[in-house]
C-alpha cells in the first residue's frame, strides 16, 4: 500500500498559548457584529438602490425618447432594428440619426457629438442603462416575438426624457414573469404600443400563450434558460 | 474471491493505464491516496492556511463595508454602436467566414467565426474537400488549426518592427524598413530570401516576379518537418515530383509502414481518418456484408494511427525497409529483391499482409512515412502501382509542380554553407524560425549573423529573430488575405477576419514591397486576386464563400514500376536508433507560447507541457531508467558528437530498440509559456540522420517532472480490485470500455455486450423524471469511431472559455478540459511480458448529463440540476465550492476552479480581498487574451466548479430562432411555431470530430441520427450497475484482426 510521505507525525503536539484566551470576548463581539451584519446587508443588499433601478445616467447625447418614441410616434423598431432577430436590441449607429436628421435641425447644437460621429467616424459612447449580470443571458428575440411588450420590462419610454431604468431587473423580478407569462402577453403587432391595455388580461393572456406555444413553467424557470 | 491486498491477481487486469500502474508502484500508490499529489499548502501559496484564514477574514469585513458605504453592484457601463453599420452585422451575433490556414506548405479549409468582428473559434470549412466530414454541414480541422486563434490574441505576440542595426534594438517603421531593405536589395551582389513552405499562387507569382526583378537573387524553401521523402520517392521511379494522396473511404486494406496518417502533423489528418471510419462503419446489414477494412502498421514508435491498427507489428526504423521489400516481392513488384533476415514475427506480418493486398487489389493502399529514405517510400509507392491501387484505385497520384526544388535538409545544408563562407550580402527570412530548428551541426544561427543585412518576417520575435538585423512583425493569417493549396492542390482563399492587430504585414505584403515600388501600395486582397484571376466580383464573392476555388487541384500523375529501386544506406550499428517526431501539440516549435496546445495532453502519453525520451519497458530496464529519469542521448562520436539530457517516458508499445523523441521543444526566445519549457531536442538532429540517426543513450542519475494525465483520477484499491474483477484479460471484453472483433460481431451483434450487462440489484431512488419536454437531449458517443486524436479537446477549450492551469497546477490534477480521451491499454501477460504489443482503446469521456445524476444528490445549494430537456445544468452564481459534486461523481468529469486561472496572476495578486469580485476578475484578465473569449459562455471564477454543457450556448443559438419562426399560419389563425430538426444543433466536439465519432441530437425524434445509434447493439452505459442513466451511450469498438476473435490472438506469435 502506499507509502507514507508525510513527516510531520513525530512533530511536537500544538498547544494554544496562553494568550488565545482574549479571543474569548472578541468571539462574542464577532457574533453579536454579524447578528448585526446580516440585516444591514439584506436591508442594503437588496435596496432599489442596489439593484439600481430609477438608474438614469447622463447621456453624451441629450436625446429624448419622448419627443422621438412620445409625441412623433417612431416606432422603436425603425432604431432598435435588430430586437425581432437577435439578442440584443441594437443601440442604432450614427447613420440612423443622420437619416432624418441631415434634413432636420442639422444645426442643432445638441446634435453637435451625432454630427461629429457622423464626421469622424468614432462612434457615439452610450451609458448602459439596463445592465444584466455577465452570467444571465437575455434575448430580445425570444421575448418580443412571444409577445412581451417593450413595456413590460422597460417601462413608459415614450414619457422619458432621460431614460431611466423602472424595474430591478433582478432574478425575482424575472421569475414573476416566467412563472406567470400570462399577465404581461399581449397581441404580436401590439408589441411596441406603449399604452396598450387588455381588458380581460388574464383571460387574453392565457389564450396568447397558447396560441405563441409558450413552454410550461418548468421549462421557462430551468436554470440554463437563463444560464449558461 | 481475492482479498483487498491480494495484488497478485492484479496482474490479471485487462485495462491499465501507465506502467507504473501496471506496476503498481509507490508513485501510483502515492496517487491513489492523496487527492493531489505533491500539494502541499505552506508551500504553494505565499502564505499559511492560517494566515489565509486571518486575511479572508478582513477582506469579508472591507467587502462588507464596500457593500454597504457603496451600495454598487457593477461597474459602469458603455454601448458603442457602429457609425455606420455594415450589412449583415447584427450585435452579438456571430458570423463565419471561409479562410484558410497553411501548415507546412498545406492549406487548412476553414470557418472563423466572429462575433462583432472578434474571430474566436476556428473549425473546418464544410466545402472543403480536405476538410469536409459530413458534406456541406460540417467540417473538421486540427488541434494546431483551432488553436491558431489563441496565437492571434498572444499577448506575446510581436507588436513592433525591431531595428537591431544599432546599439540598442530600437523600433522601426514600416516605410523606413521598406527604404532600406529595397535598397540593400537592389545593390545585393548575393541575395538570398529564405522562406517556409507557402504553396499559394500569390506567393508563387511573387516569387517569379522577385526573380525576374533581382536576377542574382536565389529562393530557397525550409521546413523542419518535411514530406519530401515522397517528393524524392517519386522521383526515383519516375523522374518527377509527385504526392500520393490515400482514400481510406474505399481501401478494404492499408498497410501502414511507420506512416502516422492520424497525427494532427499530417497534412492529410481529417481526409484519412474520416474516411478510415467511414470504412469502419458496422451499421445496418450491406455494410456488415461488405466488411470493414483492415489496417496494418509496422511501426518504430506507438503511434496514434498504430493505436488504431488491426495488426501491429513494433520494429525498429531501420527493419521499415525490409517489412516494405518483403510485401513488395509478395504482391509480385519488379525491381525489389527479397529481403533475409526477417524474424518469426515480421514474416507472419508480411505474409498476413500480402494476402490481404492480393485479396483487394485496387482497393488497397500501401503508405510509408514520410521519415523513412525515399528508397522505402519508392517501394510502397512501386506496391501501389504494381496492386492497381495507384491507378483508378484507392491511391491518387498528383504530380507536384515544384519538383525541382532540393529537399529541405538538403537546401539549408547548403545555405548555410554559402552564408558562412560569406558569399550572401542579404537574406530575408519570410516565416519559418531557422535559427532554431535548422540542423544543428550547420550552426545556422551564427550563419545568420554573418550577413550583412539580414530580414525575418515572423508572428514572434524568436531565435531567428534575435539574430538577424531586422525583425518585421507578420500578421496573423486571420489578420491577412493569404491563399493555400490543400493537399490535392485546390486554391482555398484566406480572408482577414480582423484588422491586423498590431499593424503586421503578411508574406505576401511583405514579397510585394521587396519586389519594387510598382506594388508596394497594392493591399493584400488585390495581390491575391490578381494571383488567382479572379477579376471578375461575382466570382471572387463566391470564392470567398465558399473557401475554395473548384478546379485548381494538381493534375494527375503515374507511377511507372520497372526499374531497380536501390537499397538505402545501412543504419551503423549503435545500441538504439532514435527517431525524431514532430510534436502532436508544438509542431516544429511554432506553437511554444500556446497555452491550448501545452496543455493539451499528448494522444499516446498524455504528457502535457514537455517532450520526452519515449523507451520501452525492456530498454528502460536494461539502462536502469524510469520514467522521469533523465538520460544523456549522444549522436555520433568524438568533437562532432550531439548530446542532450532529455527526460525518459517509458511507453507501452515502444519497439525494443527504437527510441523516439518529439521536435519543438525547449524554445530559447518565445512568450512566457514558451521559454524553457521541455527538452530541446533539436539538439540531436544534425544533417545527417536527419529523420532517424543511431544513438547511444546513458542514465545519468537525475530525475526530472513529467506531467501526464493518465493518472488523474485513479480510484482508490478497493473500488480498483473490483474493477479488476470485472474486467479480465487482453481479448475479452470489459465493462467500461467494451469491444468485441469483425467476426464475432457478424456472428452475433451483442458480443460486445453479451457477457459485460451490469446487474442493478438495488434501486436506491425512484426512477428519475423521464427529462424530456420539448426535447431529450441525448449523444452518442463511438468507440469504434474514436481514434484518439485529441481534436474535441481544443474543440471545448475554446468553445467554453475553458482555462489554462499550468504544468505544476496540471501536476495537482486540475487540468480543466471538460472532454478527456482515457487512453486504455490492455496486454497479455504471460507471452508479453515486455509489453510490445498492448492493445489501446480511446474512450472520450465527458459529463454523460445522468438522469439519475449523483453530483446533484449531494449539492447542498442545488447548483447542479436537471432541466426538462436532460440537461445537467451547472449554474456557476450558485455554486459555493463544496466540491461534493465532483466526489461524487463515478465518471470524474466535473472540474473546479481553484484559482482565478484566467487571470494574469491567479493567486490574485498582491491585496486581492481589496477589489470587489466583479473589478478584481475584469481588470485581472489581459484585454488582448480577453477578445478570444467566447461571449455566449460565462467566464468562471475561483472557487466555481464546471463541466460539460453539452454546449446549452448551441442549442439556444438554435432553439430560439427557430421557435421565433412562424412556419405556418392555419386557416383559423392558429400559428404552427418552428423548431429544430436533426443535425441542426452541432455540439463544438462534434463539430471538430473527424471521424463523428461524437454525435449529439434529440432523443424524442426516432429517427435522429443520435437515436438510431443509440439502438445499436453495441451501445451501452458505461457504469450501467450505478444507474445513473446516462444520456451520452457508449459504443463499443469493433477490431479486425487476421486471427479473427481477439480471444484467439494470444501471444504475438500467433498473429499468424
């Protein structure tokens, strides 16, 4: 059998000294602290503040979601073109601001960075609002073409004029959802429609997630859904 | 029923899998005990447990108050969006491009994938004909290929043009190189540009183009492992270069003659072992009617493709010629007189293999390595003409157009004759690295010095670099327009996937400035098109889909047999003879600082990170030496003589007599991973003895750490005892790796499974959930398919952002590769005792995703659980690092991150517990090695256990477009949504896999290719008695041999 390498048996028996004792009072002051430690870290840990939502940092550009999405009603697909097909909505490039905006309010000094961009080359560099952990793997694709509304998740865009973030975006936040699909499904061409409203949501929703083949609670709250 | 120490039945045991083992010796024991060897905690960390335990401490309390005064999760954020998007891109979205990667004169067929334009995977090019597994949809490519990707994002990676002309290296520009090497070209009296092997037309037409302009100037080609032998073999017969290209596909015979056509060296690797298994198919009845093919190797090392031979027969290097000259005057070849001398053994080879030949004819293909005297190579190409096969048969003949090329040893013999007697004034070096794997008695180092003006053009600023006047950084071929002929010739296009990143200039870049200022502004792409004709946009476009120009292959060639083949020169008499390799992870050296290939274990040894002296057991014992001694190996005598201390690995296999040693170790300038690392056994290769030279080897009392992975994860005496039990000896099936031969399984389809059925007496669970809504996910994984070749490895390593842990953290065992290949071997005892002729079977095995899975038994935070589709999910942000998982799993599949292995320094640097978790892993991992993660993969973190997904990133990337796509709307408006179907969802080890030995699918549709194979009488549940209920089965291996059931072939003699 094996040999022993190890050869420390003969080695002296280890004895506390005698200072080890103040430790003693220091263990109780160590439990009492982490009696203390444990609701402050649940209170803040789990604040809104935390999770960062209401998170509306400055833009390079003051661009305002009201006007464009609000009162002149572009549609959120004509800029965020690619959220149908893949799993990021697409912050558009330069080029598709200049596509109106070389004929409309060129001068505009608060165009002045998209014009320089348009010029140069050098991208515009947005501040990340809806930020998710690095582990959780979202797709706008799955979600909008079964259904879940921009609003769902995003809030009343077409109000803001600095965008802002409204829901915590955390794991609970999205377990609501894909336990219950059902309350926030809405009608396909309804998707971007930010003041749509069901009368019966329920009922449509059921009916909805039958209709989009919506998998069962299982399978929507398996880990690998979201993780990988 | 033997007692726990009754060891002497041990000697019994079927399957082991290192000498030492086989042994049992104190290291091994040693293993068992200890859950990682050699570790010992006070000195591995600079700090003691105790103190660690004190630090940990304060760093949770300042984590804390951090949480509390910051109240921050994650670090602020940018979006960078194009300002003028390209067509196609869509963020985040990969995209793949046809390109090609040449390797010895040989192009790669290949798709680099990219996401926003960041390549981060390579994988063979589904159109490319030496390339293509399964036609149009997937192709596979070499470990060396894959793991170039790594190389592009080499933070070692030359980044400047070094001026080494004055005092001090300074850097240069390009524009000031380009002045003053064209001028010192233009006033050259001798100038000579030597480049590696590069087979493209632009290449090609630049080279006629620098000849025509620099009259004097002379272009000699080197490559350190070179194929030439055939190349010359041709010549001898015909008078003419040409290259014999095997299809495997229809050869119902092959007889090997120390030929490695698996080895990822070959040029040929996918096409041959692809087609090997297609002839090895035992589904359905044809093809049980028809057979499969037999495989014979005479060989003087144990090879990947002698592992996967039906007969084997171990020689030394210099009986090669005799084995081929004995078949050649058995199937009746002109010109070859019969060799004496042939033993008892080498005669029943020969004669088995004869009638084999006779019996296919056409379908036969004889092949000799590419080591071997041309003479030999003559002979085999002589048996193929003389069989028909070389003709309308299994063998192709191509005529080469360079044939008036010397061969590479010979051309740098001579070069560096001319640069010592100083007769050259400027030599420019394209590629290659010379200086270090030239012939070492040229001396070609100091050689280089010698010259006046002197250029090389190299991916790494490396020995070669160092000594000439100038160092100009290449660009990566990702980086650059090249083209590459494959082995049959076919054009293949290489593309840029990405700007050069450190601004470095291709071969072709490089050529066109010297050849004048009429095309030193010309890009890459317009040099390439030209080279190719391909003016015309709507055929260039195609060409670069679809990676290959149809119609350019070389034209065909024949074999005349008639004259008399002469005899090579006698080895002289020395106690070994010791062969050079080139290296199944390094190449030539190249791939020194590519911690992938380092770490990758070698397919036969599973060495990682070093090279080593391969002895067998019998020469081992007779010099005294185990593995890990360290020998002093002398070439030649007196003040000539070669010598070089070099680490012994005692293989099973091994001819008595032959040593062999592999290339491309012990760098002198490279990377960090590079430099010094293994034994720089270029040392030994003088001009002559070039492949093989006679060798005196001597124990010189030291000991030396050789890492190998075959160790890891022994199971403890008593769980081995039963396995013993259950095993049994060479030639009878075993329980975990299972096997049965041609004839028994035409005789009955369950021999492999027959007598090996696990019995389950107690059911400990109720029967698992059956995990199967909206699909079962399932794999089938083929023994008999499998060649060992280590592929799927660098596969997964760069499909999941797996890291690289280092030779002495590999010594630890925690090597982090999801997919291992268990290389089993299995020997007879009584009649061989030398262990000559073992028996090996390759069993990759990763997670098997069990239904009834015992890691997730013991989870205390339920980080690992099944999803409803049969997927053992491993959810990193909530695993804590127990480790119970990996205890508990029978397979030893699950691996854990003890440090931040990605990281620059993973012991986290000087006050680690200061950062927060998520700034301390972003700012510790260099931003270049950053861009070749893959995006849709976590990267883990300390202290995070991980495994195979079954690659869940691929079958989301599958999933939900396909479930977004309305394929039908009915008439009352009800949508019929899409979903996958069979052979959409490729996992990356099968996606590489040359032989489809790996096949994943949906185990609800019946008729998936997974499903079907899973019905097969061979496939079983490795463990089966544990009920687990794996969903990836095992197929057991089907051998060949003469003697037809395995039973019967005993004793080596008996082979006849």
């Amino acid at each position: 059998m094996a040999e022993k390498t190890n050869t420390d048996a003969g080695a002296k028996r280890f004895a506390f000294p005698r200072w080890a004792n103040y430790f003693l009072p220091l263990a109780v002051l160590a439990v009492l602290g982490g009696a203390l430690y444990a609701p402050t870290f649940v209170y803040f840990g789990f604040s809104p503040k935390t999770t960062w939502a209401n998170y509306a940092p400055q833009q390079p550009v003051p661009y305002s979601h009201a006007l464009h999405a609000g009162q002149l009603g572009i549609d959120c697909r004509y800029c965020h073109s690619t959220v149908e097909k893949a799993a990021y909505a697409a912050i558009p490039p330069t080029q598709t601001c200049m596509n109106c905006h070389t004929n409309i309010k060129y001068e505009s000094p608060k165009l002045a960075v998209v014009r320089a961009s348009y010029q140069t080359g050098e991208p515009v560099k947005w501040k990340k609002i809806h930020a998710l952990a690095d582990y959780a793997y979202f797709n706008h694709s799955a979600h909008v073409n079964k259904g879940v509304g921009c609003y769902s998740c995003h809030g009343r865009i077409d109000q803001m004029e600095v965008v802002q973030q409204v829901k915590p975006l955390s794991m609970g936040w999205c377990l609501e959802c894909h336990r219950n699909p059902e309350l926030n499904l809405r009608p396909l061409d309804k998707i971007t429609v930010m003041d749509w409203k069901s009368d019966d949501q329920q009922k449509q929703g059921l009916e909805l997630k039958k209709q989009y083949g919506i998998r069962d609670v299982a399978y929507m709250t398996s880990c690998y859904t979201c993780h990988r | 029923m033997p007692s726990m120490n009754d060891t002497k039945n041990e000697t019994k045991r079927g399957y082991w899998r290192s000498l030492d083992e086989l042994a049992q010796s104190s290291r091994v024991a040693e293993l068992v005990d200890q859950e990682f060897p050699g570790y010992d905690p006070e000195h591995m960390v600079g700090t003691s447990r105790r103190d660690f335990v004190k630090f940990a401490g304060a760093g949770l309390a300042l984590a804390g108050l951090a949480t509390v005064g910051g109240c921050r999760r994650w670090p602020e954020e940018e979006i960078v969006p194009f300002t003028s998007a390209p067509s196609e891109t869509i963020p985040g979205r990969a995209l793949s491009y046809a390109t090609v990667y040449e390797l010895g004169g040989v192009g790669h067929g290949l798709l680099a994938t990219a996401y926003d334009g960041r390549p981060t995977k390579v994988e063979g090019n589904p159109n490319h004909p030496f390339a293509v597994t399964v036609a149009g949809k997937i192709g596979s490519a070499t470990q060396f290929a894959q793991a170039t990707v790594l190389d592009m994002y080499d933070p070692d990676r030359s980044r400047v043009i070094i001026n080494r002309t004055t005092a001090k290296p300074e850097a240069g520009t390009w524009a000031e190189f380009v002045e003053v090497a064209s001028e010192k070209l233009a006033k050259a009296a001798a100038p000579v540009i030597l480049s590696e092997a590069m087979s493209g037309p632009t290449v090609a037409a630049l080279k006629k183009e620098l000849l025509a302009a620099y009259p004097k100037l002379e272009w000699v080609e080197y490559e350190p492992i070179s194929h030439d032998a055939q190349t010359e073999a041709g010549k001898l017969l015909t008078g003419a270069a040409v290259r014999e290209i095997y299809d495997l596909s229809v050869a119902d015979v092959v007889v090997l003659l120390d030929a490695d056509l698996f080895s990822a060296a070959n040029p040929g690797h996918v096409r041959y072992q692809a087609d090997w298994a297609a002839r090895r198919k035992v589904e359905g009845k044809e093809a049980v009617e028809r057979g499969i093919s037999r495989v014979y190797m005479a060989e003087s090392t144990y090879s990947v493709t002698g592992s996967n031979a039906d007969e084997r027969l171990p020689i030394k290097p210099s009986r090669v010629d005799a084995i081929a000259r004995g078949i050649a005057v058995g199937v009746g070849v002109s010109g070859v007189s019969a060799p004496d001398g042939l033993s008892a053994m080498e005669k029943a080879f020969v004669e088995n293999a004869v009638a084999d030949l006779k019996k296919a004819g056409k379908n036969a293909v004889v092949a000799a390595g590419s080591h071997l005297n041309p003479a030999t190579v003559a002979v085999a190409m002589a048996i193929n003409a003389a069989l028909g096969a070389s003709s309308g048969g299994a063998v192709k003949v191509v005529a080469l157009p360079d044939g008036a090329r010397p061969s590479h040893s010979a051309a740098i013999v001579k070069l560096a004759e001319q640069l010592n007697a100083g007769s050259v004034d400027v030599l420019l070096i394209v590629g290659g690295n010379p200086a270090f794997d030239a012939p070492v008695d040229v001396k070609f180092e100091e050689a280089i010095k010698k010259v006046g003006f002197s250029a090389h053009l190299s991916l790494y600023d490396n020995e070669t670099s160092v000594a000439c006047k100038w160092h100009v950084n290449r660009a990566h071929y990702l980086e650059s327009w090249t083209d590459a002929r494959a082995l049959d010739g076919t054009v293949s296009i290489g593309q840029p996937i990405i700007l050069p990143l450190f601004d470095g200039k291709s071969p072709a870049e490089f050529l066109a400035a010297m050849a004048g200022d009429k095309l030193a502004k010309v890009t890459g792409e317009a040099l390439v098109r030209q080279a190719n004709g391909l003016g015309d946009d709507k055929a260039w476009r195609k060409v670069l889909h679809d990676g290959v120009i149809p119609g350019t292959a070389y034209a065909a060639a024949t074999v005349k047999v008639g004259g008399e083949i002469p005899q090579p020169a006698p080895m002289g008499t020395t106690a070994f003879e010791l062969r050079f390799l080139p290296d199944s992870k390094m190449y030539d050296g190249r791939f020194a600082n590519n911690g992938w290939l380092n770490e990758l274990p070698d397919a036969m040894t599973k060495i990682v990170w070093d090279n080593a002296l391969l002895l067998s057991k019998k020469d081992s014992e007779t010099l005294g030496v185990t593995t890990g001694s360290v020998v002093k190996v002398t070439v030649g005598t007196g003040l000539a003589a070669l010598i070089q201390d070099v680490a012994v690995y005692v293989m099973p296999g091994q001819p008595n007599g032959s040593a062999a040693v592999a290339l491309g170790y012990g760098r002198r300038v490279s990377g960090k991973l590079g430099v010094g690392q293994g034994f720089p056994t270029y040392n030994l290769r003088g001009s002559t003895g070039w492949h093989v030279v006679g060798a005196d080897i001597r124990s010189i009392g030291e000991s030396y750490q050789i890492v190998t992975t075959q160790e890891h994860h022994l199971i403890d005496w008593s769980a081995k005892m039963a396995i013993s039990q259950r095993i049994g000896d060479k030639g009878v099936t075993g329980k975990i790796a299972r096997e049965t031969t041609f004839v028994d399984f035409k005789a009955d389809e369950h021999s492999a499974n027959k007598k090996s059925h696990g019995k389950m007496s107690l059911q400990l669970f109720d029967p698992p959930n059956t995990f199967n809504t909206p699909h079962a996910w399932g794999m089938a994984i083929d023994m008999n398919a499998c060649t060992g070749c280590m592929a799927c490895v660098t596969a997964c390593q760069a499909e999941n952002n797996i890291p690289v842990v280092g030779k002495s953290e590999a010594y630890n065992h925690r090597i982090m590769q999801w997919i291992r290949i268990d290389r089993y071997f299995k020997h007879d005892p009584v009649n061989d005792a030398d262990v000559q002729m073992p028996d090996t079977i390759h069993m990759p095995m990763l997670c098997l995703h069990c239904e009834n899975a015992p890691c997730e038994q013991v989870c205390p935070v339920a980080a690992t659980v099944h999803d409803t589709e049969g997927l053992n999910t491993m959810i990193y942000n909530r695993c804590i690092g127990t480790r119970y998982c990996s205890n508990n799993c029978p397979y030893k599949v699950r691996r854990f991150n003890y440090l931040d292995y990605q990281s620059k320094d993973p012991r986290g640097g000087k006050w680690p517990w200061l950062d927060l978790p998520d700034t301390q892993q972003m700012a510790s991992v260099d931003k270049i090695k950053q861009m070749v993660f893959n995006p849709q993969v976590s990267v883990r973190m300390r202290g995070v256990m991980e495994k195979c997904t079954y690659c869940v990133q691929r079958i989301k990337a599958k999933t939900i477009p396909a479930r977004n796509h309305k394929e039908e709307v009915l008439a009352d408006g009800t949508v019929k949504w899409g979903n996958v179907v069979d052979g959409d969802i490729i996992t990356a080890c099968q996606q590489v896999c040359p032989t489809q030995a790996l096949v994943f699918g949906d185990l609800n549709d019946a008729e998936s290719q997974v499903s079907k194979l899973r019905r097969s009488p061979r496939s079983y549940d490795v463990l089966e008695e544990l009920n687990t209920r794996p969903r990836s089965k095992h197929m057991a291996k089907v051998r060949n041999p003469v003697a037809g059931a395995v039973a019967e072939a005993k004793a080596p003699t008996a082979h006849g």
